[in-house]
C-alpha cells in the first residue's frame, strides 16, 4: 500500500484523461451488462407478440443495439489508446526523472553501482510500471462494475443460488492473497536477474578490443551463462509460482460452474427456477467470471509493475551526495587563485586516501602533482569541480569556498583533459561542440586550429560532419585527445586540469599533443597529474604526493637538489640529470 500511495501522485497531471477513461470504461461494462438483460426483458416482451408486431419492431430494435455498439466502439478506441498514452507519458516522465537522478548523484554513487543495472531500471523496470500505470485502474475499475452489476443481477434471479456462488469467490479470493505475496518475491528476483544480466552484457560489449586481445570470449560466454543461467532459474521459480496461482484459479472458476449447475438442477426440481432463467443465469456467469479472471491475470502485471516501481522509488529517494546550498551563488569572475586548506578526504568507511593537505596555487601559474598510483592525485583533482566533496577541510577558488557556490557554475571555470577520453556517438563537430552548444562554426574551427586538429579535419571524408563512431572508435588516441583538447580550448576556462593526458599516447604523438597542451596552458592556472616527468619540468611548482601526503615541493631543478623521492623517480625515468 505505501508503494501504492507513492504510485498515485503520478497520475495528476494527467487527471483528466484518466477519469474519462475510467468513465468509458464504465459504459463498456455497463453495455456489456445490458446484453442479457434486454435478452431477458424481450423474452418477456416483445417475443411474446404477434410475428407481425415483432417483424415491424426489429429495425428500431437494431439501430439502437448499433448505436449502443458505435458508442462501445468509441469508448473501447479511447482507452486503447489514450489511455495506452498515459501510461507511455508516465513512463515518460518517470524516466526523465530517473535520468536526472542518475545525472545529480557524485561519482561516488558511480563508483559502486553498474552501469547495465541502472539502464535495466530505465528500460524494463519502467515498461512495465507504464503498463500497470494504464491497465490497472482500467481493469479494476471495469472489473469491479461488472463483478458488482452481474452480481445485483444474478441476485434478481435467484438469491439462493448466487450465495453459493459467492461462497466459492471467496474462497478463491482467499487463495489468490495468498498466492499473490509469494509470486511478488519471485517478480523482484527476477527483476535483480535481469538487471545481473544487463550488468554482464555491457561489462562485455564495453570491453570488447579487451575481450578479444585477450581472447577471452570463452571467460565472458562463462561469466554470461552464469547471470543467464541465474535469470532462469529465477524465471523457473517465478512460472512454478504463477502456474499454482493460475490453475488453481482455473480450478475454482470451474467449481462455479459446478456450482451453478448443481444448484440450477436442485433449484429447477424445486420449482423455484425455470429453465430459461438458468440460461440468462449462465450468460451472467459468464460475464460475472471474465472480470474475476482479468483480475486474476492483473494481479500478475500488478506484481511485475510494483517490483519495478520499488526499484525506481529506491533510486529517487536516494539522495545525491553532492547538492547545492540552498543559498548557493554563482561563481563569476575567477581569477584562478586555487587553495586546499587541511583538506582530508576518504571513500566512504574507507581509510583516508587524502591527509591534511594544504596547497596554494597563484592565478595563471602551473603546478604539476606527481607520485605513486594509489597516492591520491586524481582524487585530489576530482575535489576541485567537486566531484567528491572534502571529508575536512575546504577547497577554494579566489577565496572563495566551492561548496558555497553553484556546481554548474564552479565547473563552467574548470577544464579537464583526462587520459582516457571519451568521445559521444556523434560527429566530429559535436564533441567539440560539446561544452558549448551555442558556439558558432567559426570558434569550433579556431579550437579545432588550436588543438592542432583542423589539417587532420579537413582530411576527413565528411569534415567536422565525420562520425567518430561509439566512443571514438573510428580514431586514433592521438586523434581523441585532440579533440578532447580542442573541446576545452572552445570551453576557454582559467583553470585547467591535466589528468595524465599523454601517458597512453607514443613518443611522438605525446610531442605533438604536449605543444597543444602547453599552448592550452598559458594564461591559465593549470594543475598536471603526470607520470611522465619529461612533461613537466617546466611547471611552476612540482608537488610529490604519495599515501601520506606531501611529501616534497618545488621547482624541477631545487627538487633534483634535495636528492629525495622525486629525483629517485626523474632518474629511473630518465637515466640522468
């Protein structure tokens, strides 16, 4: 039920088609209704009149069962259809704000749940909340008029006889509550399965060029069958489940009639019913069943609609970890003056990755971040634009606290050339494009000059029209970078952060996108992760972090002076001074 109260706001905005569906939905039952009672009412009637009497009578007789059917026809048009359409603007709608929920959390969130899990929950999960969306009222609405109307009517007949009917409805109410709590269990697992599925499928996709330098087809085709075999043994349980649920509803709508059979025949040898009421009776029986069992067949879109809305609902309100104040300004201006005060910082219930490190970085200078892998310079990175936020202390930009501003403004000043680049499904001018939208041909084609990229772009087929396939797939890594580049020179932001932007890069490809780098750099105020110290001697500062903090500062030539770790590391790279 709570699952169901958190369900129903959903309709609001669309009040007033789904009352009107409901109110065709009333007509069509109450027709459907109406058929054997004007059977009844005729052969009480007009059947009993002269032929010619009769015959003079049947064409109004017709014309207004068309009617009634035209009126049926138009009503069954409208909930098939609009009512079908509010249920896909729902899911619509949903999953814009589940899209925007994936979007607001930190990378933390990402850090621990799978990418083919959180599509299984925009996909699936919600196709089937959007058919519950639409059917259910639908269906217990047109239920509940009929199984109410033929019930009134079918006590018009004969009361006697319809108490025994009710007997067995509710022992196969009883029978379908207790059925229905164990059949929900295995629509959840089976929702969990699939999203296992979902998880492995794109774990595999994503990494193919792996996969296949690897030739590990056999271990991936491994790891697939486990997830599918998993998935099946869940569905296995869940139809094991659904068939007790349903043949033992079929078994009970065969005990009515039974029932109506039984009792009709004592009934009739009483002389309280006559033959041709039983006939009705039974047209009633008919129409009183076909609802029970939409209500049967419901409760099974109802269980794989609410496991469904249970995921989505524990998406939402998970809460970001990273919001704006409710105060928060925008950051404008900036200079580029950059300061980590005493800042700590650690993954979850993990041990501190980050110690008490403080940093003072002057506006247009350059300092590059040096150490070991696991020492903390990306993460230390990954706290300027606030992907994660500090454990303690603080980070500033030109004085001012980050965490006091905006995040959409804080990272408009920030850009960020990481090693691994990822490139959109989309042309060569679009990614470039893609920190801003509004820029004209002319700047895309100035950054594109700036990166050192517009010769290779004009060799291209289509020009800056070229498509880069799935994550750039149809470039070189060169070639990426440099649209990475070109990207963040169109951003044109005072502060720039170079994440090992050329170690995956060749000797030669490295020369060529550090000049672009370098070019990059001046005038802005530019922190370098590097672990090829060859990029960085000329950097203003040079910090050595490692699992215990800072370890030494300075310039390239005082840091080979000192003879400490960092010119233990310039000399294993480099060989000599």
């Amino acid at each position: 039920m709570k699952l169901i109260k958190k369900f129903i706001p959903y309709y609001k905005p669309y009040i007033g088609v789904f009352l009107f569906d409901l109110f065709c939905a009333s007509v069509l039952s109450i027709i459907d209704l109406a058929f054997p009672q004007f059977l009844r009412i005729l052969r009480s009637t007009l059947f009993l009149e002269e032929p010619k009497v009769i015959l003079s009578r049947l064409g109004i007789l017709a014309l207004a069962l068309i009617v009634m059917y035209v009126i049926r026809y138009l009503c069954r048009y409208y909930v098939t259809y609009q009512g079908h359409m509010m249920g896909a603007r729902m899911e619509s709608g949903m999953r814009k704000e589940l899209f925007d929920r994936y979007q607001a959390f930190s990378f933390s969130y990402y850090d621990t749940h799978n990418t083919g899990e959180m599509m299984s929950k925009l996909v699936s999960d919600l196709f089937d909340i959007s058919e519950l969306a639409h059917h259910g009222p639908e269906n217990i609405f047109i239920s509940v008029v009929k199984i109410v109307g033929s019930f009134i009517l079918l006590l018009r007949i004969n009361v006697p006889m319809t108490l025994c009917l009710v007997a067995v409805v509710i022992c196969m109410a009883f029978f379908s509550i207790s059925q229905n709590k164990k059949m929900r269990a295995t629509f959840s697992d089976n929702r969990k399965k699939i999203a296992g599925i979902n998880s492995s499928l794109q774990d595999t996709l994503g990494g193919i060029r792996v996969v296949k330098s690897f030739t590990g087809e056999a271990i991936e085709a491994e790891k697939f069958d486990r997830s599918n075999i998993a998935f099946l043994d869940s569905k296995n349980a869940n139809y094991r489940r659904m068939a007790w649920f349903h043949s033992g509803n079929n078994f009970f709508e065969g005990l009515m009639f039974v029932t109506v059979l039984v009792a009709g025949g004592f009934f009739i040898a009483k002389g309280q019913l006559t033959g041709e009421d039983l006939a009705i009776y039974a047209l009633y029986i008919n129409i009183f069943i076909n609802p029970v069992n939409v209500l049967v067949e419901f409760t099974e879109q109802l269980q794989k609609g609410l496991a469904g809305f249970e995921r989505f609902t524990e998406v939402m309100e998970t809460m970001p970890e990273i919001v704006d104040k409710d105060d928060a300004r925008e950051l404008k201006d900036v200079k580029g003056v950059i300061d980590y005060e005493k800042v700590s910082f650690a993954y979850g219930d993990e041990e501190a990755v980050l110690k008490d490190i403080d940093l003072h970085v002057e506006a247009g200078k350059s300092v590059a971040i040096v150490g070991p892998s696991g020492g903390g310079k990306t993460t230390l990175c990954s706290l300027l634009p606030r992907f994660y936020d500090v454990t303690a202390g603080s980070v500033k930009i030109d004085g001012t606290d980050i965490r006091d501003v905006t995040q959409k403004s804080l990272r408009s000043f920030i850009g960020i050339v990481q090693q691994d680049v990822y490139l959109f499904n989309g042309t060569v001018k679009e990614n470039i494009a893609y920190g801003r939208l509004d820029a004209t041909m002319d700047e895309i084609v100035e950054a594109a000059k700036n990166a050192d990229l517009l010769e290779f772009i004009e060799s291209l087929p289509n020009g800056f029209d070229t498509q880069v396939g799935e994550r750039g797939a149809r470039l070189s890594g060169g070639q990426k970078q440099r649209i990475a580049i070109a990207r963040v020179f169109l951003k044109n932001p005072p502060i720039l952060i170079l994440d090992e932007a050329t170690s995956a890069l060749d000797n030669e490809s490295e020369r060529y996108i550090q000049e672009s780098l370098d070019k990059l750099s001046v005038g802005r105020t530019t922190i370098t992760i590097a672990h090829r110290l060859s990029t960085i001697l000329g950097a203003d500062e040079i910090i050595v972090l490692d699992e215990d903090g800072i370890k030494e500062r300075g310039n390239h030539k005082e840091l080979i002076k000192k003879g400490g770790l960092y010119e233990k590391y310039y000399r294993m790279q480099l060989g000599a001074v």
